[in-house]
C-alpha cells in the first residue's frame, strides 16, 4: 500500500482519470468516456468491504496485473486532500496487500483528521489501474458504484471473478439508485446511459 502524497505520482493517475471520465458529470449521467462501453453494478457500500477487495485482487491476478489506485474526485484531491493533509486522497494498492492494509488505509487516514479518511470523506471515488482498460466510478449520493470496461473480455473476466455482490444488470441498479417516486427522471437517465 502507498499514499500517494508526490505530485509525480500522482500525475500518471490524473493522467488515466482523465482518459477514463468526464470529471464534471456526476451519475445520473454518463461519466465514462466512449471507450468505456461495457457496465456493470454494485453497491458504493460495497467498494469499503473486505470481498470487494478480494474480489478486485481476483480479476488483477486474471488479469496479470498487480496494482490498482483509488482516489477520490469529491472532494478534490488536490485543492483539498493535497492542500490540507499533505496527500492526494490517493492509494495504491498491491494485490500482496492484505484486507488489513485496505481496511486500514480507508479508514486511518489521514492519521490527523479520522473523518476525512477515504471511507468516511468520498462523495466520488475512482478505482483503475495504469492499464487503463477497467474502472469502477463510485456514487456516495446514489449508493452505486459503476464498474466499467474497455471491452467485453475484461467484463466477463470481472463478471466471472467477481464472487458475490454484483446487482443484476442495470435494471435492478438503477432501481436501487433511484427507488423513489420523485427520482423516476434519475432512474430514467441511468438506465439510458448505462444500458
């Protein structure tokens, strides 16, 4: 695990941030580019429990990966994270990292302010790795996270490895996102752009 608190390494990320979403929508709209094409669910929940981190190990190892960052994009990692506790709200992890390590990470720092620790501070998270073909867009507000791919191979890959937790399909996210009366046009602007 390492806290990415140089810009150096922080540029390669923003760099793949960049290529993979529009940082100014926010889900109901589509926030990937259009080289991500293929979708799948969970909830936001989910990305701080112990199985979507063995789970993400999984696929890298399908993968032949050994990496992957989170970092979040509300609030800014660099006008506030970077700003006020000396790091990006940035992480890599290792797929030697235990869920000790990832647990820890998310919720203990930064060390001085307990509740600006990704768990707790992070209305939009960003997972990916420098392959740039897999991402997953998380949604504090609506409680879904998006997983996307380059190509149909890496989503069935995902799609296989991943154990349990998966929604079914984009019907049942965009119900569970937007459940209430008064947010059927929500409901309805997610499932468009991610059907």
């Amino acid at each position: 695990m390492k806290l990415i608190s140089k810009e150096k390494d922080y540029i390669p990320i923003a760099i793949g941030i960049k290529k993979t979403i529009h940082k100014e929508k926010k889900i109901p709209q589509r926030v990937f580019r259009k080289s991500f094409k293929y979708f799948l669910f969970i909830t936001f929940e989910e990305i701080f429990m112990p199985l979507f981190f063995n789970n993400v190990k999984r696929y890298l190892r399908k993968k032949v990966e050994n990496s992957f960052w989170i970092t979040v994009i509300d609030p800014d990692p660099k006008d506030y994270f970077e700003s006020n506790f000396d790091f990006f709200g940035t992480i890599e992890f290792c797929i030697s990292d235990t869920i000790d390590d990832y647990l820890s990470a998310l919720n203990d720092y930064p060390a001085s302010s307990p509740a600006d620790a990704l768990a707790h501070n992070s209305n939009i998270l960003i997972f990916s790795s420098y392959q740039n073909n897999w991402a997953i867009y998380g949604d504090r507000e609506s409680d879904i996270a998006v997983c996307a791919f380059s190509d149909s191979e890496q989503m069935e890959l995902f799609n296989s490895t991943y154990e349990s937790g998966l929604l079914e399909g984009i019907k049942a996210a965009s119900e569970y996102a937007y459940n209430e009366k008064e947010e059927i046009p929500f409901k309805n602007e997610f499932y468009n752009n991610y059907k």
